[in-house]
C-alpha cells in the first residue's frame, strides 16, 4: 500500500495512487485532493512548496 501524501494547499491525507490531480513542481511531485487545491497551487506554488508536509514520495 503506498503512502499518504499532504495536499499542501489544504493539508488534506491524499492517496497517490489515486490522487485526483498532481503537479510537478522543482522536480518534486505534489499530490491534490481536487483540481481546485492543484489550480491553487499552481497561481503560486512557493506559497505551498515551502511546507514541511508538502509533497511526497516523488
């Protein structure tokens, strides 16, 4: 079973095997439970990129 990853726009647990979107961002992917946290993320990813929790398992 794969890890939990943190959306980290909303600190929501999300399942990347299954993750309903995810981004690419500085060669770490980030995991979203919806297209609007990923939409989100994208208008400024150093606001969320900088978390601790941010991001996982790559």
């Amino acid at each position: 079973m794969a890890e939990k990853a943190i959306d980290p726009v909303c600190g929501m647990e999300v399942d990347p095997e299954t993750a309903p979107a995810k981004a690419e961002y500085k060669e770490v992917t980030y995991y979203f439970c919806a297209p609007g946290c990923k939409a989100e993320f994208e208008k400024d990813p150093e606001k969320y990129a900088g978390s601790e929790e941010a991001g996982c398992c790559g």
